[in-house]
C-alpha cells in the first residue's frame, strides 16, 4: 500500500485544487474533515447564478482528478464524490466574511448527497434542479427517501457566459417567492 505521508499529501493537493477552483468562481471553503471538504457558494450575497457556478466548479473537479488519476501510477488515486444542494445557509449574525462557520440542512443534505455518489459523480438533489437544467446535462437517478436525484454529466451547448457567473441572467428566481413577495 501507499505510505500515510503519500496519501496525506495526495488528499492535501486534491483539496488545494477544490479551494482553488472553488475560489475562481466565487466559492468558499466552509470547512475540511479528514478526505472531505465543504465548499459554499452564495455567501455573503446570494446570486441566482451560485448554483450553477458550483455546477462548473464540480464538472471541473470532477475532470482534473480523473485526468490527474490517468496520468498517475498510484494505485489508490483520490477520488471525487460530489453532493449538489441548494438552500439556505445559518451563521453567526454578526458574521459577514466568507470563512465564517456555516450551519443548516444545506450542509449536510450536500454531505449525504456526496454519499450517494459514485467515485467521479456529482450528484444533484431535485431541490438544485430547476437551476440547473437548462444549462446542464442531468440524468435522472434512483430516488433516495421519495426525492429524485439526478446525475450533474456535463455542460448543455447552450452553455452560456451566464451560466458561469459573468454576467446577468434574464432567468426567473427558482424558490425565492417568498422573498420576492416582502
């Protein structure tokens, strides 16, 4: 087997390159436990693009550590299981900075979203759906508790620069009526 130090440091490179990518695109690491790591986007201001930025950042991981995988000769490369959930996010009221300790449902349905995915899949709860499906291919999966779940595979062709974040989207708010009614 690989020596602890090797995988240490193959597991630290992998979530140096989440937060990075995470990073470019507006994300934010919310925290890191042994192989895991929680990434947020939408905090300290929300945008009905976070979800689909988090989409890219996750197809992008997903192929950097597979190619990563390919061009090594480890024989326990790290492996990528990715949980998508959107929804609302609690902190400390007084906390406004991104690296602020974050709570809720959201985390954790994301966490065991991750733990229905396979190694390289990115698996999407249908609450995170309507965001994405225009703009993304998504494969229905096997329900888990009554929910559909859905598999994140790729990019649409209708790809478009707002679908990453760059500029403003015409699209409706998903979930937000309550908001919008105040």
């Amino acid at each position: 087997g690989r020596p602890a130090e090797a995988l240490d440091q193959a597991l630290r490179d992998a979530q140096t390159l989440c937060a990075q990518t995470a990073a470019r695109f507006g994300g934010h690491v919310a925290g890191a436990l042994g192989g895991e790591l929680l990434l947020y986007f939408g905090f300290p201001r929300a945008s009905d693009t976070d979800p689909r930025r988090a989409a890219v950042v996750a197809l992008e991981l997903a192929h950097a550590l597979r190619r990563r995988a390919q061009a090594s000769d480890d024989l326990a490369p790290v492996e990528l299981r990715i949980g998508m959930h959107t929804g609302l996010l609690t902190t400390d009221s007084a906390e406004t900075r991104p690296t602020a300790p974050v709570f809720g449902v959201t985390p954790g349905r994301a966490t065991k979203l991750a733990l229905e995915a396979g190694p390289g899949e990115i698996v999407v709860s249908a609450d995170s759906y309507p965001a994405l499906a225009a703009t993304f291919e998504l494969q229905p999966i096997a329900a888990t508790a009554g929910e559909p779940l859905y598999r994140l595979v790729a990019e649409s062709r209708a790809e478009s620069a707002a679908a990453r974040g760059r500029t403003g989207n015409k699209m409706p708010f998903v979930g937000r009526a309550s908001e919008r009614s105040e």
